[in-house]
C-alpha cells in the first residue's frame, strides 16, 4: 500500500502530462495534474483490493481441500466455488459502500445510536444468511470481519470524540449481549426448528395416515433428534462461539490500521473530512482503537469465562487440544488436512484450521482487501473518476498486479526456506510431533 501510495501520489512523475479521460480535451494545469494523481492512486488501491481477495481465495478455497483427490474435486467444481464466493464479496461489499455513503450524511449522525443497533442486528442476519447460503463457516467468516470492520469504523462519524466513545461502549455492551445471550438462542431456535416442524405437522395432519408412514415420520423424527443431540452436546457450540468471538476481535484489532490509512489517504478519500474530523484529531481516533485492543481482551476472557460457566464448554480444554492438533498437522496449510467427519459439514473447515495463526491470517488478510478496495472505490467515487475511461489504467492494473505477484512470490519463497545465520526456520513448516494429547490436556 505504502509503495502504491508513493508512486501514484500527487508528488510522484509517473503519467505526468496524460489526460485522465480519452474524452477530456481541456488543459492540464497543476490543479488537473493533482487530481488525475489522486484519482490513478483510487483505481490502484481498487486493482489491489481485487488482487488480494483474489489471491485470498485461493487459499481459502485451495485444490484437494479436506483431504479430497483430484477425482473428488474437479477443476470445474473448484472455479465455481471461488467464483461464488467472489461474487458474494462483491455483493457484500456493494452494500457496505452504500453504508459507507449513507454515514456521510446528518440523519446518520442525528440518530448514530440508533442505527447503531440497528446494523448489529442486520450483522446477527448476515450471517445467518451467509452461512445458509455457503454452507460452509469459514467461508463466511472473513466477510463477516470485513462487515465488523466497516461498521465500527463508521462510527467515527459521530458529532464528537464523547459521543464516538459512547457508540464504541454500546458496541461493546451489544456484542457482549449476543455471545452470551442472543447468538446461543438463535442457534438452539435454528437446531430445534426441524423437531418442531415435524411436531406441528404430526399434530395438524395425523389422520388418514397408513401404518408404513406413521414408521416412516418416526424414523425421521428420530433422525432429527439424533442430529439435535450432535449439534447440541456435541462441540459445535462451542465451535460456533469461538468463531464469533475471533471474528471479532479481529475486526476490532484491524480498526486502527484503516483509522492509519484515512490519515494517509486523507486528503484522497474525504472521508474523515466528511466526517469533521481534521487529520491531527483523526490520530487520536486511531490511538483509542488501539488502546482499546487490551481493554476489549479482558472483556473477551470475562465472556469466555462467562460462557464457560453458563453453558460448560471447556473453553481452555478445547483450545488446547487445537493448538496441539495443529502443531501436529500433516501439511503445511492446513486445509489440505483430513477433515474431521464428526463434526458438522459447515463447520469442519472452520475446525480445520484450528483457530490457528493460519486461521487469522486469512481472516486479515481478507479483511485488509475489502478495506483497500473500498478506500480506492471512495477515492473514484469523491473525484467523479472513471477509471475505465482513463488511458494508462491498463498499464496500472499491469503495475500493480505484476509488483503484488512479486511481492507474494518472494514472502512465499522466503516463509519456504530455511535461513541458518539469521536462525530462520520459515513459517508454518510441518515438524515431527510435540509430545501426545494426554500431556496438553490433563
């Protein structure tokens, strides 16, 4: 970002003297010049964002995932899933830039408590529905971070730095709520819901029925309550509430990097200005979402704990066992591994990964593309910027795509490789097993 950030600025002489549209005939002053500038840095913030949700997705979606053969997968089946998956993110993110848009306005800060809530309750519905439609968790979870993320970062929208703690609090008080209370009865009404459909339809239609269906709904009802009993006993729960709680917390941690990016990308995006913040006052902002970092970790370990006592997980148990499963893993990324058929199809990719640094750095990594992508689509959007019209957006995207490969294949070749005199022993490398399960959990 940093290196984009300097070739494509105002102060930098790459395109100095081509016109920003194949239309445009006028004069360029130092004025056009200036504005061409900060637009071609938009639209390659934009190309970056799509590289690294690209290139993202084909870590979260790799070739012979959970173990499966190249039989099991084909090369058709694995492009229409990123394609899906990308078109979601589009979708999602089309969204969030309207929001973005809306945050800008008087009624939003007029009412910022308001809408507050009313966007984390929209969050618990995106992701019942994200999960529905994907099926699978994981998949869902980096989207889910971006959302957290663009939506705490709009609260800096606030009339003032009193009222934008304010908003940051009740967050914090409604995120609270839902992991202990909210997101648990949502999803036993989620589990609980076939039982009940079979119970109403015995109820209203039992007359008139052969004795080979009345079997025939037993053994279904039974089925359904064999699956009741997996998912709620079992460690799903658990599962599906270290899940939101890592989704959150990751999204809370990467506010302040964006908060770093509007002061970079101030003058570009207009947003904090938009938002009658200068850029001195934005960086106090920035220092009170990274203050708060240790702050909301004491929170989380009093909800976990809460949790714990109120529901029985044995969060540090289960915890432990993972750290030890991924320290013994079979291959280096994860979700190549065998995945575990115990536990429910939608969230074994998610079990998979362990909670792991692995884990997180997708979610990151992610989330950090959505945020360059947007902050590039505000840019365009402030400057009235078409960048399919401007003649050296090709070349951009050419730039930008062949400097991020580079930039990738390097930190790959360097996270493979083993480098003695600086005692570097790469990352993520796959080593013989540390010790047996019965030593890390008693």
């Amino acid at each position: 970002i940093l290196t984009i950030h300097s070739w494509f600025s105002d102060s930098s002489s790459w395109f100095e003297g081509v016109r920003g549209a194949w239309s445009d005939n006028s004069k360029i002053d130092s004025k056009t010049e200036m504005n061409n500038s900060m637009c071609r840095l938009g639209s390659a913030l934009v190309v970056l964002g799509f590289f690294t949700i690209y290139r993202t997705t084909q870590a979260l979606i790799p070739k012979n995932a959970g173990g499966s053969t190249n039989e099991g997968q084909s090369e058709g089946s694995l492009t229409s899933k990123r394609s899906h998956f990308l078109w979601i993110c589009l979708a999602i993110e089309a969204i969030l830039m309207c929001v973005w848009e809306f945050s800008y306005s008087e009624t939003f800060k007029n009412n910022l408590f308001r809408f507050k809530v009313l966007f984390q309750m929209m969050q618990i519905l995106l992701d019942l529905l994200l999960s529905s439609i994907m099926g699978d968790r994981l998949l869902a979870a980096p989207i889910l971070v971006s959302i957290q993320m663009a939506e705490m970062l709009i609260t800096c929208g606030a009339h003032n730095f009193v009222d934008f703690t304010l908003v940051f609090l009740l967050e914090v008080a409604l995120n609270v709520f839902q992991r202990l209370l909210l997101y648990p009865l949502i999803k036993t009404i989620t589990v609980l819901r076939p039982r009940w459909r079979i119970l109403i339809s015995r109820a209203v239609n039992n007359r008139g029925l052969t004795i080979e269906a009345k079997k025939q709904r037993e053994r279904a009802l039974q089925k359904v309550n064999e699956e009741i009993e997996l998912r709620t006993e079992g460690i799903e729960p658990l599962l599906d509430s270290l899940s939101i709680y890592s989704m959150e917390k990751t999204g809370g941690m990467l506010l302040p990097f964006m908060c770093l990016l509007l002061i970079l990308l101030y003058r570009e995006t207009e947003m904090a200005s938009r938002y009658n913040i200068n850029q001195h006052d934005l960086l106090y902002y920035c220092l009170f979402a990274f203050y708060m970092i240790p702050w909301m970790s004491i929170v989380d370990s009093l909800v976990l704990s809460s949790q714990e006592l109120l529901y029985g997980w044995r969060m540090h148990d289960y915890l432990s066992f993972q750290r030890w499963r991924f320290a013994n893993r079979a291959n280096m990324w994860n979700l190549l591994s065998q995945k575990d058929d115990s536990v429910s199809r939608s969230l074994q990719n998610m079990d998979l990964l362990c909670f792991s640094s692995q884990y997180y750095f997708i979610l990151t990594l992610m989330s950090i593309g959505f945020g360059t992508n947007m902050l590039g689509l505000t840019i365009c959007l402030r400057k009235k910027y078409n960048f399919l019209a401007d003649p050296v957006f090709p070349l951009i995207v050419a730039i930008v795509i062949v400097w991020s490969e580079l930039i990738a294949r390097v930190c790959l070749l360097i996270s493979n490789n083993e480098v003695d005199f600086i005692c570097w022993n790469g990352i993520w490398r796959v080593t013989e097993g540390k010790g047996v399960m019965d030593d890390v959990i008693p």
